[in-house]
C-alpha cells in the first residue's frame, strides 16, 4: 500500500470563511479542515469561522471531511509558524482513531511515525505487517505525559521503507519539521 502518489500538503489559512465568504480578521479563531474532492488525489483545505462551525456550517457533499483542527489567524506579516501545532497534529491523529478507509490509515500510520519521532508519542510495541502471509500490522502508542498510559492502537497498512519515506516527507511539510526517514517501529 502507498499513499505516496496523492500529496498531503496543507494550504496555508485561506483566511476566508468558505460558508459565508467573509474574510476572517487577524486574531479571529477558526476551524480548517481537509476535505477529500472526488476524483482528485489531493487533500483541499476549507476554513470555517469558528461562529459559523458552531452553527453547524460543514463542507457540504460531494466534498468528504477527512479532518479538522482548531486556529487563531496570524498576522500575514509575521514569521511564518509551522501550520499545525503539536496539539492541532494529537487531534488530528485522535480524530482518525476508527477509520476504516485505506488512505486514511495510512495517513494515520505515517503521522503517528511523525509524532513518535517528535516525541509526542511514545511507542510502546507492536506487530509489523507482513503482506506475504497476510497478517496486518499494528503498533500501540502513547501520549507523552499520559498518566493514566492509555495506549492507542495505529494499524500497520504494510508501506515499504520508499513509501513511508515518501510520506512522512509530506506530512513533515505539514508540521514544517525535517521529518528525515523514519522506520516502522521506530
């Protein structure tokens, strides 16, 4: 399995709320989301004003929610940050906990690879994928700081080293890290 043909690059804020058009004001708080578009292999990003998410203002059919995360609008003249902050990047990991969807676990495998490397979450073991005889992978993982050490399981979709590599490059760009090669299990 590959996810490395579709980029997970993320656009910066479009500082425009995509249900009412509105610009949205350095300092306001606002909802970003990654949709799935049919028939297109990348992610595309909407932003929601935070009232008007409240509202119940969602990415409408035939657009398909992949994730969201929570922000403040920077000023567009400062230094640039890196898009998601450590806790924006544990709730998007969080919030693909049940997927079922092909693409989406292998999203989740390569961010939690990401997480661990930026020490966020500890791995505490697992079992590689072994295509060859058909056994599914998975490896339990924690939240650095978790006092009660409840362990999160991230299944192992089976990438080979090249495509792991590949992705955790893009998700990288994401988190504006040097995300470097890290391996299964690492």
């Amino acid at each position: 399995m590959s996810i490395a043909g579709p980029s997970y690059l993320v656009a910066r804020p479009t500082r425009q709320c995509a249900q009412s058009g509105r610009v949205l004001e350095t300092g306001e708080r606002y909802v970003a989301t990654l949709v799935e578009v049919p028939e297109q292999e990348d992610l595309a990003r909407l932003d929601f004003a935070e009232d008007a998410w409240q509202s119940g203002a969602r990415p409408q059919p035939p657009l398909a929610l992949f994730g969201f995360w929570r922000g403040v609008i920077g000023d567009e003249t400062s230094t640039p940050k890196q898009l998601l902050d450590d806790e924006e990047l544990l709730d998007l990991f969080e919030q693909l906990h049940e997927t079922v969807e092909p693409r989406r676990i292998a999203f989740r495998f390569v961010l939690a690879l990401a997480l661990i490397r930026k020490r966020l979450l500890i791995y505490e073991g697992g079992v590689p994928a072994d295509a060859k005889r058909g056994v599914q992978g998975s490896m339990q993982v924690r939240r650095r700081g978790d006092q009660d050490k409840t362990l999160s399981e991230v299944i192992d979709p089976g990438m080979d080293d090249e495509a792991i590599e590949a992705a955790t490059d893009q998700i990288g760009n994401i988190m504006n890290m040097d995300a470097g090669s890290p391996r299964k299990g690492s």
